[in-house]
C-alpha cells in the first residue's frame, strides 16, 4: 500500500535512517492511510532514536486511543507533557495536557 510519497520517504530514510523528521512523516502517512500497525512501528521506532521529538507523543497517544489502549495514552500524554516542559513547548505541552485531561485524571489510570 505504498503511496508514490511514501516511497520518497523511504528513499530519503535510506540515507538518513535516524532522521527524526522523516521517521514521524512516515508514521503520519501511515497513519493518514489507515495503517495504524506501520504508523505505531515508526512512531516507536522515533522514540527510541529521540525520545525528545516532542510532536511524536501527541499522536501516538491518539493511536493508542483509537485503538482503545487508554492507559498507553494516557501514559504517552504524560511523557509526552514532561519532554514538552523541559524545551520550554508550551503550545506542545497545553495540547498533551487538554488530551490527557480528556481521558480522565491519574485516579482513573492508577
């Protein structure tokens, strides 16, 4: 199901396999495809190679939610909500905040 961009990222993945900005646009076109299992495996591939790529956690957690795991999205917000913070990403952490208070509190996932 590889789209003509998909194989122009890929393309550029090869020379740059680590590039975090790459990594998250392939996961977004899977995720814009409907592939949630590719759009995960690359969201978790971009954590593991820069945990501070802040934008990843927003949408994993929205992953995780359409795919009823609430407590990995909750939890993901609130990595998410740490990194934010410590950049100074207000706008990024205000939006993994408003999600997380969507799914509840931290009662509701202890």
């Amino acid at each position: 199901m590889a789209t003509n961009r998909l194989q122009q990222l890929f393309s550029f993945l090869e020379n740059n396999p680590k590039d975090s900005f790459i990594n998250f646009a392939i996961a977004k076109e899977y995720e814009g495809l409907g592939d949630d299992k590719n759009a995960l495996k690359f969201y978790l591939k971009l954590i593991g190679n820069d945990a501070n790529y802040v934008g990843t956690y927003y949408h994993l957690g929205k992953l995780y939610e359409r795919a009823n795991d609430f407590e990995k999205a909750f939890a993901t917000y609130i990595d998410g909500m740490k990194i934010a913070k410590s950049q100074g990403d207000q706008h990024a952490y205000n939006e993994l905040a408003e999600a997380k208070l969507i799914l509840g509190d931290d009662e509701d996932f202890e």
